[in-house]
C-alpha cells in the first residue's frame, strides 16, 4: 500500500504496481515504453525490447518462457557466461565485507590485487593501473594521461590525437570525437567536437601479407601533424563498433614503431579484444607489442557488473607526476568499488586457468564451419572470423524490426548493426549451441 504525504492510505491500483518481480512480461514492457532509454532507442518509433526472466550460462531466458542462445555475450562482456558460480562467490563474500568505501586516501585489497593481476596479465612494462567504472571513462582517462604527459613535457601545442578511420572508443564526448567520423556522431555534434585526425582504416586484413603502402596514410598524417599529436589511438587488431574489421599485426607493429620513432604514445583501446577474444589475453600479442597506455572494460568482471581500467607505463606514470599538476587530474566517486574489483579478480583467475585458449579456439573453428555456407549467399559481401568473434558482412543494412524477431524465433540472441550480423559468444558455449547459432545466423541471412 502506498501512503501519500498527508499520511492517508492509497488504495492499491492494479495499473501501477511498485515491485519489479511482480510484473508480467506484458508489464514491463509498458513501463518501458513510457519512461525507459535504450541504448540508440527513440520513444517516438520505439521498437519493443524483449522483457528477460533471467540468464544462466549461454542462455537468456524471455519472460515469455522462450529460451534463447546468446551470440552477444552482453557485447564482448560475458565471457564464462552467465551466473558463473564462482563470479557469484566473489559477490556474495566481497558483499558481506565491503560494498563500497571512497578510493580517495584509502585503499583495499580487492583494488591492489586486481592491479597486480592486470600488471602480470598485460604486455610487459604497463605497471600503473587506474581503475574507474566504464569503457568510455577509461579511454578518456587514457586521452587525459596522452595530454597531461604531453603538458608536463613542456609540449602544450600537442593537443590532438592521431586515429584511424572504422574505429570505435566510446559515447562520450572525447571519446566520440575519435570514433569513425562517417558512421560515428561527428556530423550531428560537429561543432561541439574536437577535431581529431583521421589516416585511412588499417588496409590490409588480418592474413593478408603487410606492405609499407599499407601504413603511408597514417605516416604521412603523423609527419604532417607530429608536432600537434599526443598519442595515437586505436583498437588493436580488431576494429569493433565502427565495422567489425580485422587487421594485420604487422600494421599494428609498425604504429609501435612510428610512435617510437615521432616520440607519439600509443593508446591501444583492448575494451573490446582484451581477456582472450582474438584467441590471445590481449590482442596486442598478436603483434608482440606494448603500447603506452592501455584501456580494457566490457570482459573485466566477466559480464556481471560495470569495471574498467586504464593501464600505462612507468614512464608515462613518471612524466605525469613530475608535471605541473603534480598529480593525475582524476578520481571517480565509484572508483575501485570493491564489489567490482572482486568480481573481476574471481573472473581473472578463471581466465589465468587457461582454459579459454582451448574454448577460443574451438570456438574459431565452429564459426568457420558454422559460417562458411553464408559466404555463398547473393545477400553477403565478406564472412570473417576471428578468435571468438564470427561476423558476416552484407551488402544492405539489415532492417531490425523484421530481423530482431527472426532471430528470436529461431532460438537465439543476436543483435546486428548496420550492415554486420555478428556474434561474440561466452568461451563456455558448447558445440551443439554453437551449431544451432550459426545455422539460424545463416538461415536469418538467406531469407534477406
Ligand atoms: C564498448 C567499447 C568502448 C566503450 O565502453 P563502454 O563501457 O560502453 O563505455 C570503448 N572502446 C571500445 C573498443 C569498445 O568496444
């Protein structure tokens, strides 16, 4: 019962009830159609979200009783899959001690272990780690440690970044401003952007062999503008959001080495790749490099809750504090939460077992079968796979209202963009899931 504030009693109404676990599917989805933001929604053409009971390992179940094999793994997230018992633990305990207490002058041993893991973890020489609450925020603490180092060398003109076309870092401002200029936002926010410089996406794919033309654009950029450019960032090997393109290790291996030979840091965004997805820990081993600043989120708790962290060098560290400031001009109110960071340690040690190099790969190899027939199909101009990550590229965008509910129907969860039907399934995923969900990606694809 509700009491209103002149303490009277309101009578309970059938249309408006408070507790969430009381709702049927058909209300959910009411409420949500009059108050609730999507991800990219509109309230004026909204297309409905389907309301969800629970998750369990590979399955997310409707609440229409409907169970569906998930190909998203949450975007890139959820890679034990879901409700893991030993994530669960981690909570549960962390929970009982401490939820969260301010980062500012305290320090806790969740927090300082997920550190040293994320040091060991990670390509040699990053040794400093600044943990905070999301992607977006750990690429621009990444940009802000690119431009206090540049300001603390007495380079104050280095107010720029050199990217690549295709990529994606984030929906903040800053962040914005460096994703693909054409499929990103800088049309609609242009003159609230800053401007960044743009070379030409990575050419050359994944096995395809390097050549020095491959690189020119991004070299001639970073000669002509060496004297404005903070650092150089990019998604490593894989391109994400912004075209699910797959890249050569030697082009990435020759950014490390422009950026040695520009004195220009090298800001590699691993949110999405890192934590095994490219079938290594972190894809910069594709290439055996360490680049000077590293982001990492999505994959860090395992999918269960909001974590990220920006890693950098000593040297990076050292310049930043020898500074004006002194310090590093940043500090989440939820930084380092505890839960969070206990979470990810339980989800690092499953990962430091070893076993998802083995789950990875014959996950590779299932998307390479499972999608093989797709490249046969009028509809579709490339199927590529990766690692954990199988995508097929069509000529058209898919049009979502029809496709969404196909894939539903079908079985599974799989969520397109554009022109990419693709799939990043938890490494927990069995063969005979794996199976049925390539065969209903190529079934969707076929009826286009
Ligand atoms: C998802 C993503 C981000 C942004 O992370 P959020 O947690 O959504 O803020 C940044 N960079 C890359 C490469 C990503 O895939």
């Amino acid at each position: 019962m509700l009491v209103n504030n002149d303490n009277s009693v309101a009578p309970m109404t059938q249309s408006k009830p408070l507790l969430s676990e009381s709702l049927t599917g058909e209300q959910i989805s009411e409420l949500d159609a009059k108050h609730v933001w999507h991800p990219y929604s509109s309230f004026n053409s909204p297309l409905l979200p389907f309301p969800v009971e629970s998750t369990e390992g590979v399955r997310i179940r409707l609440k229409d009783g409907r169970e569906l094999i998930d190909g998203m793994a949450s975007w890139w997230s959820a890679v034990h899959g879901y409700g893991h018992p030993v994530l669960k633990q981690a909570a549960h305990d962390q929970i009982e001690t401490m939820s969260h207490v301010m980062f500012g002058g305290l320090t806790h041993e969740p927090a300082v272990t997920l550190c040293e893991k994320l040091v060991k973890l990670s390509p040699d020489g990053l040794n400093k780690v600044f943990i905070c609450d999301s992607g977006s925020v750990s690429v621009e603490v990444a940009m802000k440690m690119a431009f206090q180092y540049a300001l603390s060398q007495g380079n104050r003109e280095r107010n720029k970044l050199l990217t690549v076309r295709s990529g994606y870092h984030g929906d903040t401002f800053a962040t914005m401003a460096t994703c693909d200029p054409v499929n990103g936002m800088h049309h609609m926010f242009e003159n609230i952007l800053p401007k960044h410089i743009f070379a030409e996406a990575p050419p050359c794919k994944f096995e395809e062999a390097f050549s020095e033309s491959h690189i020119q654009d991004l070299k001639d950029k970073l000669v002509q503008h060496q004297q404005e450019v903070a650092a150089i960032i990019l998604e490593p090997i894989v391109q994400g959001a912004g075209g699910m393109r797959f890249y050569s290790p030697d082009y990435l291996k020759r950014v490390r080495e422009l950026c040695d030979e520009y004195d220009v840091l090298l800001i590699a965004d691993e949110i999405a790749t890192g934590f095994g997805r490219t079938g290594k820990m972190f894809a910069c081993e594709h290439a055996g490099i360490t680049p000077d600043i590293l982001c990492v989120g999505k994959a860090l708790t395992g999918g269960f809750m909001s974590l990220a962290a920006t890693l950098c060098t000593d040297k990076v560290a050292k310049g930043i504090c020898e500074g004006e400031a002194g310090v590093f001009m940043h500090g989440p109110t939820f930084m380092a939460n505890p839960l969070a960071c206990s979470v990810a340690n339980a989800s690092l040690d499953l990962l430091m077992s070893g076993e998802w190099q083995q789950q990875v790969a014959n996950i590779e190899s299932g998307l390479k079968i499972g999608l093989g027939p797709a490249k046969a199909l009028s509809q579709v101009e490339d199927v590529r796979v990766l690692g954990a990550i199988g995508v097929i590229e069509l000529h058209e965008p898919v049009d979502m209202p029809t496709v969404q509910p196909q894939f539903v129907q079908e079985g599974v969860w799989v969520r397109p963009f554009g022109r990419l039907v693709y799939v990043l399934p938890p490494f927990v995923i069995e063969n005979e899931d794996l199976a049925h969900l390539t065969k209903a990606m190529v079934s969707v694809v076929s009826r286009l």
